[in-house]
C-alpha cells in the first residue's frame, strides 16, 4: 500500500516519525511518500531540511498513491485563503475527490477541506 502524506506541520521530521511509527506497526509494508506544498516556498528556496525529507506536491505522483492524509499546520489564525499554499491545497482536495481517492485530513487539513467543500 502506498500513501502519500501532505506534511503541513511546522515540525516536518517529528510529524513525519510519528506518522511512520503508527502506520507502519499497522501495516509494515506501506510505503509513505511525503509532500510539500510548493506555493509555500514559491518566493524562496525551499529549507534543505524539508528538501531531504519529502518532495514537491505534484498531482501526477499523488495519482499514484492508494490513499492520502493531508496533515494539519498551525494556521487556524489566518484566513484559508490568507494561506499561502491554500490554492494548491484545494487543487489538490478536487483532484483527490475527483479521482475517489480514500483521503484523511487530519487538524487544520481537516478544517481547510470542510472550508473547501462545505463552506456557503
């Protein structure tokens, strides 16, 4: 099973340990695929920390995956679209809706998608 995970978290290393702990004791064989939003780092270089760790968000690789979780970010304070990948992200939610790909959004992920898809 491969997953792709959408690493928003500020501390990208220790989400990205916690997620691999607790799916991989589920399932050993699974295969995590990290991403990055790249309209967060559209304006400047992308951290060589972040770099080393996941990849650029691109649908074609996502197209991939079995399933998706879009983690959280703590941004609850902003508006959505005052984020600066929020645009890539509902790009990203209408392609995984589109193509009924089993998705777990989880803290701030879950509330951009329920902005998203259920707001007026």
């Amino acid at each position: 099973m491969r997953i792709g995970i959408v690493n928003l978290m500020h501390d990208k290393v220790a989400t990205q340990a916690r997620f691999a702990q607790r799916l991989q004791q589920w399932q050993p064989a699974i295969e995590l695929t990290y991403f990055y939003p790249v309209d967060h780092y559209r304006n400047r270089p992308v951290p060589a920390s972040v770099a080393a760790i996941s990849q650029p968000l691109d649908l074609a690789t996502v197209a991939t995956m079995d399933a998706v979780i879009v983690t959280g970010a703590p941004v609850e304070r902003l508006d959505f679209e005052a984020v600066t990948y929020y645009q890539e992200l509902t790009r990203l939610f209408d392609f995984l809706a589109q193509r009924h790909l089993p998705t777990l959004f989880v803290c701030w992920g879950a509330m951009a998608a329920l902005h998203h898809f259920f707001r007026d």
